[in-house]
C-alpha cells in the first residue's frame, strides 16, 4: 500500500489508487486555523506542519501519520540535553514552530518554542514519540530556523544572542557545548538556512541595509562566509539541489514588488526561471533526482497553480493538483518509490467554501 492510499482511506476517502488524475486530496482536519509549512521526514512516512491562529497570535505544529490522528508538539521543560533526556510537565508555549527532522537513523525533531516573554528557545525530541522536549542551546536573545545538516552531524541555527540575528552550529554529538558562531557581518542579520545534500557547505541570507544577499560557508571547522548571490533589492530562501551543483532562489531585483524564481548553476550567472512566484517557507522545492524545481505562481486568475520547471530553463507545466489558494509545498519520495507532494491549499477547484487553508497530498508524476 502506498503512502497517500494509506493516508487517503485513513480518513475515508475514497480507495481507489491515488494518481496525478485525481488531484490533491486533503488529509488535515479543518480547522480555524491556516496550514502552513509542510515538512516531509526523510523516510516520507510522516508529515509536519503548521496551523496559525492569526487572531490568536498562535502557531502551533502538529506531525500527521497515516492511520492516525495528528500529534500536536509541544514542548516541556527538562534539565537534560542529549538526544534522550527525560521529559517533565508540558509549558505554556504561545509559538511552536520550525520543526525540522534529523535524518532518520538519528531519529529525532529540533523546533522553536516561545515562552511566556515570547523569547524562542531550540528543542530537541524523539521523532517517534514527539514527547516534549529538551530545551537546548539557552541563551537569553531569540533562537530559530534551526536545520539539521543532511549528515547528522550539526545543528545549525539562527540566533539574536550577539545583539542580531547570526548563525551558530551546534555539535549534534556534544550538544552540552555551547554552539559556534559561524556569520562574520556585523552590519547583517543572517537567517533562511539551506544545506548542501552531503552536509558540508551551509547558505544563508545576511539582512541588511544594503539589500538582502545569499551567502555560503565552504568549510564549516574553519568557516569563511562568501558573497553567493548579489543582485540588488532582495535575494532569499537558498535551496541547494540534491547534488550540490546549483542554488534556487527568489530575487526581486528586477522589480522590487514581484519574486521570481531564480537558479545558480555550476557555471555562468543566476537564471530567470520564472517570474512572479509565492514564496515558499521552506524555498524553491527540488524534485529528489534535481530535474525539476515544483512552485506556485503568483496567479489570481488561475488560482495560483502549481507548477514544475526544469532548472535549466524552459516553459514550467502545470501540475495538476486541483487546488485553489496555493502556497507553502514540499516534496518527498516515499518508500514506494513514487514522488510525493503536500501542499497548503483554500480547497479544491469545485469546493462549495474556500476558508482557512488545509494540507493536501498527491502522488506526482513528472
């Protein structure tokens, strides 16, 4: 059985295999509240998303697995710090957010949480259990946007504890020790991590009055950020592709209140692939053999569609997922083999009421 039939007669949907045909089918509960952020775990077995509560300044996130009902995360205090401390009594946490998963032998979670002075702090989970949490890295100053590397080796995160917003690597193997500051520019503040597939280069976007810019760290023992990307206004949101090769990217440098999706190859300079996209929160989402690059264009009138395009160019297709009101997405390749998308959506084409978005999943054929 598949990963989406699965999830499709978890809620009694129809079971019919799942195919591009059929669209996105909805596999969240419908709720005051939109889905966001969409998060496949490496093994595509589990999916984490957002629900923010916009009236109640509230985000949660909660893990959906197929057969049983969504898991909200929430955090607890606990004086341990290793991957299996023990967990005490639940807190009040108003934010909890940011969820990424460790690669999976590793088997667990890292997310921010907000307190009652609303100041974020990194904790660490089982992904299995998603019971509680550690808290780890203390410091006073918010801490976020934390990312595993894909090798298990770092932690690495954007922190505010030296006045502004730079970026630390946290030793996943001695997370007792305190992490290491890695961004150099005092004039920047640095957040939007993305890996390289083998774990050993790190970008990110320094802020700053200048304009927005992507930079990368090729040896993160002895860390040298460089100028990735600079083109004017705003660049953000790098996503390396599987292979490590390219960089894709949103710039709005050709006009400041349109984004479009850009990528760095090996060689030559950044390339227009399409204009006037929806960022995505987690950037441009790479197809696991690199050969496509799945976005939302910015399209009222066509109810922002999903499309795929090639990184080298061309016209982006349709993907036909049958939804309006597109936004974050994400893609992953079960243990089936198939390629999988979840993506936040208002509905489907032919819904009677389009309110708060809700996660849907569809097989992909590109």
């Amino acid at each position: 059985m598949t990963l989406l039939l699965s999830m499709l007669l978890a809620q009694g949907a129809s079971s019919a295999p799942p195919t591009a045909g059929r669209g996105a089918q909805a596999v969240t509960p419908a709720v005051s509240a939109n889905a966001q952020s969409p998060r496949w775990s490496p093994d595509g077995a589990s999916l984490a998303y957002e629900l923010n509560f916009h009236e109640k300044k509230q985000v949660q996130t909660w893990v959906y697995r197929p057969g049983q009902e969504p898991t909200q995360v929430q955090p607890r205090s606990s004086s341990g710090s290793s991957m299996t401390a023990g967990f005490q009594t639940a807190g009040t946490e108003q934010v909890v957010h940011e969820l990424d998963w460790s690669p999976a032998d590793l088997g667990a979670v890292v997310y921010a949480a907000s307190g009652a002075e609303r100041d974020y702090e990194l904790y660490l989970a089982q992904a299995d259990t998603l019971l509680g949490g550690s808290p780890i890295a203390p410091s006073p100053g918010a801490d976020g946007g934390a990312r595993f590397s894909p090798d298990g080796r770092w932690i690495a995160f954007s922190s505010a504890r030296s006045g502004q917003g730079d970026i630390y690597l946290l030793s996943v193997a001695n997370l007792e020790q305190p992490p290491k500051r890695i961004s150099t520019d005092s004039q920047a503040s640095e957040l939007y991590l993305g890996w390289s597939g083998d774990g050993k280069r790190l970008a990110w976007v320094g802020h700053s009055p200048k304009g927005d810019s992507i930079y990368v760290v090729d040896d993160l023992l002895r860390p040298k950020p460089r100028v990735l990307v600079q083109l004017g206004q705003t660049q953000t949101r790098p996503s390396f592709s599987p292979d490590g090769q390219s960089v894709a990217f949103y710039s709005n440098h050709q006009e400041q209140e349109r984004f479009d999706l850009l990528v760095l190859g090996p060689s030559g300079p950044p390339k227009v692939l399409a204009e006037d996209v929806v960022l995505n929160h987690d950037g441009p989402s790479w197809s696991p053999d690199g050969q496509h690059i799945v976005f939302v264009s910015n399209n009222d009138a066509a109810f922002d569609p999903v499309l795929a395009v090639s990184p080298l160019g061309g016209v982006p297709v349709l993907v036909d997922t049958r939804t309006v009101g597109n936004g974050d997405l994400d893609l992953t390749q079960g243990t089936d083999g198939q390629l999988y998308i979840a993506l936040s959506a208002q509905g489907r084409l032919k819904d009677p009421v389009r309110d708060y978005k809700r996660l849907y999943v569809m097989a992909l054929d590109l």
